[in-house]
C-alpha cells in the first residue's frame, strides 16, 4: 500500500520487523521491495488506463501534482524513476510514467532500483542502530 496513492509508512515496519530479528533481513528487505515496486506498478497502470480521468474529482493526484510530475517526467525523461523511492514526489512520478506511457520493462527496473535501495538504507540505518 505504501507505493500506491494510499498513506502508509512501509519503511516502520520494515524497521520493527529488522528489530524483532525473526526474519532474514535480506528476505524482510526483498518482500518491501517487491511489495513497493508493485505498488509502483499500480499506479503506472491506474497512469495507462486513467489518464483522460485526470481532471474528475476522484482521480487520486491532483492536476497540479500531477502536472508537476509531467513537466518533471518530461525534463529529466525515464530517469526521473530512480525518485519513485521519494516522498511527496515518487507517487506522482510512477503515475506520470504510466500517463506519458513510458514502456513497462523500462519502468519496472528503474523503480526496482529505487525502492531496494531505500530499503537497504532503512536496513543499515535500523541494523546500526540495534
């Protein structure tokens, strides 16, 4: 849920479960990666088959936010993904990627790369730490 439009703090559990040492790290930090990057996924579809709803009242981004993703998106072009781990600013870029219609595969490594690595950082921040 934490990857999609809908509030939720992933990288507080991610630390507690670290914490509570029942689990691999490695696999603790697999599964949010996994979990977040498909979240990203959902908003690039909600992107793909949502766009001409952009405007309606219950379309989750709104037309500023997401034009300011758009215009970002367009600056900085597929690389801007590597910020899909961002607060604030990544939900809106992985929706921006899926209205811009930037390819899948691309999208999909490009966000993986993001969300991993901001788990290995709330992973090594946590095991420090402990």
């Amino acid at each position: 849920m934490a990857a999609t439009l809908l509030p939720a703090q992933s990288e507080l559990g991610l630390s507690g479960l670290i914490y509570l040492g029942d689990e691999p790290v490695i696999l603790l930090i697999a599964a949010a990666s996994l979990g977040n990057t498909l979240g990203s996924v959902v908003n690039w579809g909600l992107g793909r088959g949502a766009a001409k709803f952009s405007e309606a009242t219950w379309f989750p981004v709104s037309g500023d936010k997401l034009e300011k993703a758009t215009t970002w998106y367009h600056r900085y072009g597929r690389w801007s993904l590597l910020l899909s781990w961002a607060p604030i600013i990544g939900d809106p870029l992985t929706l921006a990627a899926g209205v811009l219609k930037e390819p899948f595969w691309s999208f999909l490594v490009l966000v993986a790369i993001a969300k991993t690595g901001r788990y290995l950082i709330v992973a090594l921040i946590t095991l420090s730490a402990i």
